[in-house]
C-alpha cells in the first residue's frame, strides 16, 4: 500500500462513509489515518467503524492511523419565546443567567464564565460570527451589549469570545467520557479542542496516560498567543481553519497556517490542515479551482498532513474526494519548486547527537543517491527527527510496536513496517535492508542510510548511522 507522495490525508468518518467497503475504498483511494469526529455519532456507531478500521488493517497488512476529536466546550445562548428575533445595528441586546426564554431585547446565556471573562469593549461572536456584540456594561450574571452586526438570531447559536481567556477547561463532561471511551478503544490519536493554554494539554495527557498521542487543535486565539508551550506539550497540532476564521479575521488565517506549520515542523511534530479543503465536494464530483490551489498551498508550506471533513463525513462523493486530494499532492509534489521550498523551509538541527545524526542520514541519502532512509524506532522519536529534515528520499519506519506505527501514519514521508526488534547491529542492518527490498523501496545493488538507537531498542537515542548495500537474491 506505498504511496506516491510524503503527505499524508486524513478523513472523517460519517454516514457518508461508515460501510467497511467504502472504508476500504477510502483507504485505497489515499486514506492514512481515519478521524472519527465526536461532536456526532453514538459511542457505538463509532466503535463499529474502529472495528472496520482495524479489520482493513489486518487485511492490508499495514498500519492505519484513527484520529479521535473531541468535541471541546460548546458554548451556546439559549431559547426565544416567539421564533427568531432580529437583531438592527446600534440596538441594545442582554445577555444574562436567567432561564426566560429570550425575546429581541434580551436572551439566555447559561454560561456565567462568559460574564466573568468579559469586559466593556469586548466583543461577542454569535452564530459563527454572522453577528457580533460589543459589550457595554457586564457584572458576574449579565452583559448589556450594542449590535455592531445585525441579523437574524435564532435558538441555541455558538457565542464565541474570541478576545478573552474563559476559565473553562477544554475537556467537558462529555468529552471525558468520550475520551475514556477513545482510549479504551485503542484509538491512536486525541484531538483535543478548545485549547488556550498549555495546562489544557497538560489535564489531558494526565487522563490519556500514555495510552494514546495527543493532537492539540489551534483553533482559538489564546492559543496563538502560547503556542511554543502548547506545541512542546502536543504530540502534533491541528490548523483547524473552521474556528480560526471565527474568531479572527479571515485574512490574518492563510498567514498564520503557515506561522503554525513552520512553527511544527521546527519543534518536529506532525501539523494537520484542516477544513474545507475540498467543501464543494460534498455536493460536487469535481472541486474548484480555488480550492485545488487551497490543497497544494498546504502540501507546498510543508504540512505532514491534509484532512477532509464533512466531504467524506457527509458527502455525496467520498471517494472522489480523497482520490481528488491524493492527486493533487502526488502533483505538488513532483513540481520541482515543491523541492526548493521545502529546503528553504528546512530548520537547522538541535545540538544533539540525535538530531546531529539525522540530519547527516539526510545528506548522506543525498550524496550517495540512497534508494531510502530506513530508520528503526520503539517510541517514534527517531522516525520523527527523519520526518522533520523532510528528505527527498523515503523514510521507511522499522517498529516492533504497533502503537508508534499507527501514530506514525500521520508523519510526512514515513512509510511504517512492523518488525521485530534487532538483536544486535547486524542483525538490524539486515532487517533494514530486507524490509527496503521486500516493500519495493530498494531494489538488488541499491544502498540504504540506515539510523537507529543503540543499545538496540533503546528509547529515542539515535546514535547510530550505517550505509548499507542491498543483496535480495534470498528474499524474494
């Protein structure tokens, strides 16, 4: 199942695509790693499609990667006696605790973190910003507001607080469940929302327990502001484009995906694109151009991954849609710019001898015209540092652990093979080059750049670095 690009596609599960043949379809198509998006689905829809998941996986004899994202703090205003209201410019409109239903002068608000976050001159986003308030006057139980965007404001809209820090957690009641739900599953991956401060990351790798990596979605302000906490905290980082245009201006969200994939990819972990990527497909079987472009943009700024939401979720044409993407990264990607930028994009390596080794695995690749980097790995981290110099050549990942091979599907260029561990060096270099030879990566005659940690099996020490010859006469 080798893929003809380095970036990986993620894809939401949904009515749309729940079927094992359309999940294998899907995966076929380009699928990496399957997202199963908690804010929909029961704990039982969503444990049938996990079985399907790993049924394929048994099938293909290759790792797959399943992304769970919790729905985060949904913070809404309550209900309208008579319907919809309308709500003019330069009116007075209330905001408060009590549970009346609301009328066009006031509504419920059952959020007192609000009014004790909010201040005179903040503003409040309703319905996914369609109408902003600017706050007047607010106490520990209200806030008088002025409409500075009207409109039509109807039950149970989404209030978001985009200049202020709520003293929320990003875990709700639910997500917690869910999250407990997830882990003992087996999921790979927690997407955890609503994130605005490292200690949110901190509450949920406590709860994980190692048992799962943890993707942090930025998707708020706040989050901007502590990204280098909230990124040496994550395991990867989500550009969740969707509420980012919410709660900033829409012309400040292209520049700050590529601040966030710069910034992932200097701290070497996996950065994800997301949302409508492809959103006309939901209804099209071709998308537009614009968002052809939108797609390459993200495979060009170097991100480890690309994900499709409501269009394989919901829509009409899924595996269009992921045969859509692969396309246009396989294309990117053979574009000689595509090259050029991302050894632009390339950060010098850390003062480690790990990271020194990486580093040298890549120009040595280079030098010599390897066929692949074979990188043997328990935790990861070996296999990341690879992913993070973004070689031309194939990084294929050696783990005798099928946790690490699945959260490793979402690393650009690696290709995961399980194995078991080396008993000693040569055991290891011989491994590495029967794997090249036996996966299609290197063929009889071809050298290989072999990194690994010694003593072998050693946890995230790559202190090892050989070049290897590939016989093959006995392997086939």
């Amino acid at each position: 199942m080798r893929r003809l690009r380095h970036t990986k596609i993620v894809a939401t599960l949904g009515p749309a695509s729940s079927e094992p043949a359309t999940i294998r379809q899907l995966f076929e198509a380009g699928v990496d790693v399957f997202r199963l998006n908690f804010s929909h689905g029961s704990h039982d829809e969503h444990r049938a499609r996990h079985a399907a998941i790993r049924d394929i996986e048994k099938a293909v004899g290759h790792p797959i990667g399943i992304l769970v994202d919790l729905q985060g703090p949904k913070l809404r205003i309550g209900t309208f006696a008579d319907g919809p209201v309308s709500l003019t410019v330069g009116n007075k409109f209330r905001l408060d605790l009590n549970d009346k239903e609301g009328d066009a002068k006031r509504a419920p608000l059952p959020h007192p973190e609000i009014f004790e976050a909010v201040e005179p001159g903040t503003h409040l986003l309703l319905d996914d910003g369609r109408i902003v308030l600017r706050v007047e006057q607010a106490g520990s139980d209200f806030a008088e507001t002025v409409v500075v965007t009207g409109g039509t404001l109807s039950d149970r809209k989404g209030v978001n607080v985009p200049e202020a820090i709520l003293p929320l957690s990003a875990l709700s009641k639910k997500d917690r469940s869910d999250l407990q739900f997830a882990v003992n599953l087996g999921v790979d991956w927690i997407g955890l929302s609503f994130v605005q401060r490292p200690e949110d990351i901190a509450e949920a790798r406590k709860l994980i327990a190692g048992r799962a990596a943890v993707l942090a979605k930025i998707e708020k302000p706040a989050a901007i502001h502590r990204l280098e906490e909230i990124l040496e905290l994550s395991d990867a980082i989500m550009v969740a484009r969707g509420d980012l245009g919410v709660e900033m201006p829409l012309q400040e969200v292209p520049g700050l995906q590529k601040r966030l994939i710069r910034a992932s990819r200097r701290a070497g972990k996996p950065v994800v694109v997301a949302t409508q990527m492809l959103e006309s497909m939901v209804a099209s079987p071709v998308p537009t151009r614009a968002e052809v472009s939108d797609v390459a943009t993200a495979v060009y700024d170097g991100a480890d991954a690309i994900m499709l939401s409501a269009e394989t979720a919901a829509g009409d044409y899924p595996v269009e849609t992921v045969s859509t993407m692969n396309q246009v990264a396989e294309q990117v990607e053979r574009d000689p710019l595509y090259r050029s930028l991302v050894e632009t994009a390339r950060t010098d390596p850390e003062p480690t001898a790990a990271d020194a080794i990486t580093a040298a695995a890549r120009q040595v690749a280079d030098t010599i015209d390897a066929a692949a980097i074979v990188t043997f790995t328990t935790s990861g981290s070996t296999t990341l540092r690879a992913s993070r110099e973004r070689p031309d050549k194939q990084i294929v990942g050696l783990t005798p652990n099928v946790h690490t091979a699945r959260r490793l599907a979402a690393a650009w260029g690696v290709y995961c093979v399980l194995t078991e561990d080396a008993t000693d060096v040569d055991d290891l270099v011989d491994k590495a080059c029967r794997v090249a030879f036996q996966q299609g990566f290197a063929k009889t005659g071809d050298r290989i750049v072999i990194t690994a940690g010694m003593p072998v099996g050693t946890p995230g020490a790559t202190n090892l670095l050989r070049i290897a010859w590939v016989g093959g006469e006995d392997w086939r």
